[in-house]
C-alpha cells in the first residue's frame, strides 16, 4: 500500500478546503436539485460505479480508496462535521449571510459543500468495499455483510431522500375533515391524505397559587415570586408572609350562583381550590380560588387592599387527538396521536403538533405535522441490517472466545 494515514489524513483536508472553497464563491449546495427522478440516477449511478470498481479492484488506488485509513479518515471527517451541526443552532436554507462562520456553512451543515463531498465520497468509498468484499463471498463474514450494507443504505436513503421528504402543518377542527394545509408562501396546497377529528383531549397537571399585587399583577415578592403547586397530600404551604391551608380541591370544577364550586366533569370545567390563608398578625381570609377559563370567569382571594391570590393556568400534562386519516385507495387508518406516539399510514407520518394554547382544554382544533417520506423503508431496513449484524458480531465474537478456551485446555491436556 503506497498511501497510509497521513496521505489519507492529507487528501481528506484537501477535500474539505476545497469544500469551503466553493461554499465561500458560489453558495450553499441545493439538496433540492436532488428531488426524484434526479436522485434515482444519481442513487443508479453510484451503485454502477460500485459495482465497476470490481475491475479494478486489485489496484492499489482501489484498496487505498476503499481500506481503513481513508475510512477512519471520512468516518472522522462525518464526525467532526456531526458535531458542528449539533452543536451550532441550524437555521434553514439561505443565501443571506451575517458572518464568516454562515458563509462557510456552519449554521446550515447539510447544504454545506464540505458535507456533501464527504457525504458522496464515503458512500462510495464503502459501496466500493462491500462490492469488493462480496466479488469473495464467504457465509462466515455475514456480520460484515449486515453491518455495511445497514450501514450504506442508511447513508444512502436519508441523504439521497432528503429532497422528497416534505412536512406540512394542518390544523383540523373537531368533527371536520380537512386535507388542505398551507406551503411556506401561506398559498393553500391540497394534499392526496384526509384527516377527520373525532376528539380533543387534554390533560392537566395542577395550577399553581400564587400572591399578586392588585395593582400591577405581578407576582409577590417582586424579585423572587412564590409560587405552590397545588398538591392535596401536602395542603399546607406559604406564599409572600401566608400560610396557604388547601381546605378542598376540584380538578373539573363549575362554578355555582353562590359563588362556590362543586364537580362537574365536562368540556368547560375548571381547576378550583379552597384556601384559608393566615399572616403573622393572625389575619384570617378564607375562600375559593379558580384561573377561570373561555367557559367560566376567573376567581381570587382577596387579602389586603394591595394583595389577593390566584391561580395559574394549568400546564399540559398530556394531549390528544382521536383521528381517521383516509388516503385515495380508499383505506382509513384509526388511531390516537399523542406526543411521541405518531400515526403512519403509507408514505406519511402523522404527529401531534399544538392546540389553541389560549383555549387549553376547550381548543377547538387540533395542529398536526404530516411528514412525506416515501424513502423511510429502506433507512428502517438498513438499521434492522445494523442490529443483526452487531447481534452476530457478539455472538461470532463469544464463539471465537470459547474457541480459543478449549484450544488452550486442549494444548494443556497433551503437555501433561
């Protein structure tokens, strides 16, 4: 082998300066132009290139370019590039430059040149091996097989896909069905899926209680507010020179002509809280305190002609959507979106997105994300590849151990 790992370490520098080179005259690289059908041809013609380097593979270029040392060299090029992208905020596709570090493409790494001529050459670089390594087919390297080839068409279908991926926001309200969404132009775009909202739902921890002055609103003290999270296995606290004592607490609460509240479960209910609360002087004021929603009005505790206690609204603990989303082949797909539990159908996946933040539970609609990733199959598919061939590994590597253990104990039985 002429070239080792300083010349590897030497071309990959001249490959990423001349990365920066063109990203500093002519711009960012459009990952766009990649859309179907380009990055078919593309995708055919580095397979052909691939399987051509079987000709040559026994050139000392061929085994350089598809060895360790130039590997470990793009994998750590990757690498250092990875780490740019996640630790540099990602801003989307510009051409409007503030600073040096934009300009070279720090802040949008994928539609860097540097990145994509090291994304390409590496995946050239490992087609060329696995087509290298599988021209001498042997069953007992499968976890070599399993690993590069997982590896490559995850490289290969999330880079090469990227250009056909498409996310769109749709906002749907209860019991209607809507397939129209808006583009990044706010023009109105009709999508091939239908999405019908049986229901909205939400769950809510409990609010908070807080002291205000009656005046400005702000909470009490000024510089560093206090603030009880209502918890009725712990009913006592102290907010701003008060003891707060819980006396009962209603989650779903509706508000009375009294001006009391007793439970009512349903679309419009509120959280509401009876305090008694007592300073160091011994003044006593006891009463019910609720945030008020768009259904019921707010209420609070007077304390003083200055101060009087409220209630916070209620942060979300869990949300959901009860949909049906129809495709034009007529299938309907059932199920509950929630946060980290989204819903595919086909192509496309359907993710829980935000409600009317200002109506809370009442939130007559519901925002989803539908992401179009007709490339998604063979990125699963070469992570299954990925985990079989580490699995195998560990288990050839095990056998190989016991192997040599019962070797040794061998050699020991005939030297005695």
């Amino acid at each position: 082998m002429p070239w080792g790992y300083p010349e590897s370490i030497i071309i990959t520098c001249g490959v990423i300066v001349v990365g920066f080179l063109l990203q500093l005259t002519t711009g960012s690289f459009n990952f766009y132009l990649l859309a179907a059908p380009v990055n078919l041809w593309v995708g055919i013609i580095l397979v052909a290139l691939c399987v051509a380097s079987l000709w040559v593979r026994k050139s000392q270029f061929m085994r350089w370019f598809s060895g360790i040392p130039f590997s470990v060299c793009l994998i750590s090029a990757l690498l250092i590039l990875s780490l740019i992208m996640g630790l540099t905020p990602q801003v989307a596709f510009t051409e409007n430059y503030t600073n040096i570090f934009s300009r070279l493409g720090f802040d949008n790494m994928t539609y860097s040149w540097v990145f994509v001529f090291i994304y390409f050459i590496t995946l050239l670089s490992l087609g060329c091996l696995i087509a290298r390594r599988l021209c001498r087919f042997k069953l007992k390297d499968y976890g070599f097989y399993l690993n590069h080839i997982g590896l490559w068409l995850v490289l290969f279908a999330s880079g090469l896909g990227y250009a056909d991926m498409a996310r769109y926001v749709m906002y749907v309200r209860e019991g209607e069905v809507e397939w129209r969404v808006y583009d990044d132009n706010d023009n109105v775009k009709e999508l091939p899926i239908g999405i019908k909202l049986n229901d909205f739902d939400m769950e809510e921890y409990p609010p908070k209680l807080t002291v205000i002055d009656r005046q400005s609103g702000e909470s009490q003290p000024v510089n560093n507010p206090d603030y009880y999270q209502i918890d009725v296995k712990s009913p006592v606290s102290r907010l701003n020179g008060w003891d707060i004592k819980i006396e009962e607490y209603i989650h779903q609460a509706v508000r009375g002509s009294d001006s009391t509240y007793r439970e009512v479960p349903m679309p419009g209910a509120t959280p509401a809280v009876k305090i008694k609360a007592v300073n160091s002087e011994g003044k006593e004021r006891s009463g019910w305190v609720c945030g008020g929603n768009q259904a019921q009005l707010y209420m609070t505790l007077p304390l003083n002609e200055q101060q009087c206690v409220v209630m916070t609204v209620p942060e979300p603990k869990r949300f959901m959507s009860d949909i049906e989303a129809y495709t034009p082949d007529g299938s309907v797909e059932k199920g509950i979106l929630e946060v980290n539990h989204p819903l595919r159908i086909g192509n496309w996946t359907i993710y829980q997105y935000g409600y009317d933040d200002k109506a809370g539970r009442l939130s007559s609609y519901s925002s989803m994300e539908l992401v179009y990733d007709p490339w998604i199959t063979p990125v699963y598919i070469g992570f299954a590849f990925m985990a079989l061939g580490a699995i195998s590994m560990i288990l050839t590597g095990k056998n190989t151990k016991r192997g040599d253990e019962e070797s040794g104990k061998s050699l020991e039985t005939e030297n005695i």
